[in-house]
C-alpha cells in the first residue's frame, strides 16, 4: 500500500509517520506549495528516520510548486492520501483525492463552516461511488480512560443507566484544554501564523470539539449510526477569543511581526485575538450534554493538554480529571451516587464488573479514595496521545483492505461535523447580536 501526503501544514502529518507499518511502502510521494510548512514537515519526519531508537525508513518523493493540486490528481502516486494542514482549503483536497479514487485519512477538523460541511457531504457520496473510504484520525477513542470509561459506562451493574440530565447538569460533559506553546517529539512545536487565523484554521467550536462531539456518540451510543435531525438538537452554543501578545506570538510561530491577514483580529494594544475557545450545549438522543474547548497560550509547569469527562449513571459517575492532583495524567473514578440501593455493597459489584473489564484490558484494578474508586492502570497503556496516531492509522489501513468503514461510521461523521458547524453559526449570531 503506497502513501500520498497532500499538503502538510499541521505537524499531524508527521505523526502519523512516527512509526513504520507492515505492508506499507516505506516511498511516499509528497504534494504541496513550497514554504515554511513543507520544510518543517519534511524535517520532522527526516528526524525520525536518523533517531537512533527505532529510527523509521520513509523515502519522501516531493513535488512542490504553485499546480501541486493538479499534479497529484494526475500522478494519483498513492492508495491513500493524508491530509493534515491549513483548513481552509481541506475539503477541496479531501474532494479531489477522492475524486482521483483515493482512499482518505484526514486529520480533523474535516469542515470548518457550513460551507465546508456541505462540501464534505458531497465528498462522502462520490466517495460511495468511487468505492473508497474517507475518514477523519479521531485519535481520543485510544486514551485508556476514556476506553474504560466507555466500557464501564455500559455496565449495568456498575453504571446502572445512563441519566438523561440537564441542561444545569448535562448527564455527560467533555471539557478539554489546549495550549499553543508545546513540546512535540522532546521540541517545543513552531505553529504556522495562519494557525492563529481562524478563517483558515477554524474556530475552536469546529476544531478541538470534533473530538469531544465524537466521544459523546462513541461512548453514549457505541455501533449505532446518528442522525443529526432526528437524534441532535442544540440548544446554545459560545465562543470566545484567547489573547496571543506580540511575545506570545513571536515565540510560538518565530515570527516578528503578524502577516497581513492576522491584521483584522489584531487589537487596540497590538495582542491578537484568537477565537480559539468555544462551549456546545445539546440533546443527543434525549441525553443532555455538553462539550467545551479552551485553548491558553502555555501550560502549567509539568502539565500539558488536559481532559475532563463526566457520564452520570443511576448508580455511579464516571469522571476523569487531569489536574494537578493526578499530576497532570488523565485519571477515571468510579464515583457511586447516594441514591444506590440501601444494603448494596459497590466495592463488591465493582470488583465483579472489574472481572469482565479484565477480559479486554489485563491488569486494570482499582483503589479506594476516600467514598470513590480510582483506576489503577498499567503504565503499558499510557503510550501518549502521539502513538495514538499510529493506532488510529493501522485501523484505518486495516479498513482500506476490508474495503469498508464499519457502517456506523460515515453517518456519525456526517452528524459530527454537522453539530460543530451548525454551532458555530449560532455562536456568531449570538456575537454579532451582542455587538
């Protein structure tokens, strides 16, 4: 199986060649403009190959010039074509490898716009047609708590059933932070200065949230397709911008000044607003929740992106932290709610559930603290959310042999996307009201 990348321009796109795959060719044709994200791309990856721990074999091909788009229609040099970069113009190159009969693994987020969603809808059907696969890297289904916060979530005994919530208190939550400033690889990661532009790099309601509207349908509703008419409504959505200094900036993308098409976000006092920050609050399927992304320009000393997760039960919650109390490591616990069942025992229905739990992830026990339970997991499964984009490609690869997505997954996507822009367009009315 041959590789395509289309335009790198995120460091996604490296990733996904921090590993080798069996059964893949190590040549992989490259087709972009030239500039700054072609050579930090091709660095990145050359840095694998001379590492000395489990150093990588690609042999990049790259062809860079201002017709790359058109040349990779008409090489057609690959099976499958990774896209991962400036958003703007993503559904268009996912359009075309499509249309060139390739098979698609797009980093998220697919659509920015309602433009862009209705541009990716048309993409799914010729891909049908083509008899190929898109897909987008959901990388968050491989993080340990969140695997074992879906299993348990489907325990009856544990769990009990999943509480319909509120609007006050969603029966799930999904809450992420993210930073600019961060290590990749051991290097702190230069961002391009089009990342801090949102009409090329989407809002923060359209970009980190993909992966939180994703966790809720994949945990809430595992194998089932959604429909976003019948099954999702929102009932309010927000944005808000973060504040980059000239320093901040300057630092993160080795720029000293902003590019002309910053200028329109540039304030008063030379800061720049970014709207990299947004809250979603919907019914999926009669279920109250809520997913919120915020981005801060560095983190904590020690820390680095975190995740914060609630799924009530009838009989417990199911919450994972990160924060300083777990030393920044995503930490699930089995929080049982007052109202279980007078007489019952939880310590011994959990240790019964942790039996089966055992079937599909050896060695995961718990602890108490306090009137909760911790899990303790081996070190084995904490690979790091970049071996993730490994996992998430040796199951797409797998997918392109079968020749089929598991049949949930295109309608899912379809629903995802969906919500993230339709978001974003009551977000900006409520805004634009305001102002």
């Amino acid at each position: 199986m041959k590789l395509t990348v289309l335009a790198p321009g995120h460091f996604h796109a490296a990733l996904l060649q921090k590993t080798m795959y069996p059964d893949v060719d190590p040549e992989v044709h490259v087709y972009a403009e030239q500039g700054p994200d072609l050579i930090d791309y091709v660095q990145k990856v050359e840095s694998y190959n001379i590492r000395v721990e489990a150093p990588t074999a690609w042999r990049l091909h790259v062809y860079a010039g201002a017709d790359f788009l058109d040349r990779f229609s008409a090489e057609r040099a690959g099976d499958v074509a990774v896209i991962a970069g400036n958003n703007r113009r993503k559904t268009e190159f996912i359009a075309r490898a499509v249309a060139a009969g390739m098979n698609v693994l797009a980093d998220k987020p697919m659509a920015i716009d309602t433009a862009g969603f209705g541009a990716l809808c048309d993409a799914f059907a010729e891909a049908d047609k083509q008899g190929v696969l898109l897909y987008d890297i959901m990388t968050e289904r491989h993080e340990i708590t969140s695997m074992l916060q879906k299993t348990l979530s489907h325990m009856p005994s544990v769990f009990g059933e999943l509480l319909q919530g509120t609007q006050r208190e969603p029966a799930v939550v999904k809450e992420s932070v993210h930073h600019f400033a961060k290590l990749v690889s051991g290097v702190p990661v230069k961002r391009p200065a089009w990342f801090f532009d949102t009409a090329q790099q989407g809002e923060g309601l359209v970009d980190i949230t993909t992966h939180l509207v994703d966790l809720v349908q994949w945990a809430c509703f595992p194998e089932e397709a959604i429909d976003f008419a019948r099954d999702i409504r929102i009932l309010d959505a927000r944005r808000w911008p973060t504040v980059i200094s000239p320093a901040q900036f300057a630092q993160a993308t080795q720029l000293r000044s902003y590019p002309d098409f910053l200028r329109k976000d540039v304030q008063r006092d030379g800061s720049l607003d970014t709207y990299a920050n947004g809250e979603i609050d919907y019914r999926i399927r009669g279920v109250h929740a809520k997913v919120c992304v915020r981005w801060n320009f560095a983190a904590p000393e020690g820390a680095g992106d975190t995740h914060y997760s609630v799924m009530r039960g009838t009989k417990a919650n199911l919450v994972i932290r990160q924060g300083e109390a777990e030393g920044w490591q995503p930490t699930l616990y089995v929080e049982p709610r007052s109202n279980v069942e007078p007489g019952s025992n939880f310590a011994s229905t959990l240790a019964r559930a942790l039996v089966d739990v055992r079937e599909i992830y050896p060695g995961v026990d718990v602890e108490r603290v306090g009137e909760y339970w911790k899990a303790i997991i081996p070190a084995t499964y904490h690979v790091g959310h970049e071996a993730h984009f490994a996992q998430v490609a040796n199951e797409f690869l797998g997918y392109v042999e079968q020749k089929s997505l598991p049949p949930w997954e295109v309608p899912n996507m379809i629903a995802k996307y969906r919500t993230t822009t339709e978001a974003l367009a009551i977000a900006r009315r409520e805004t634009q009201g305001r102002s």
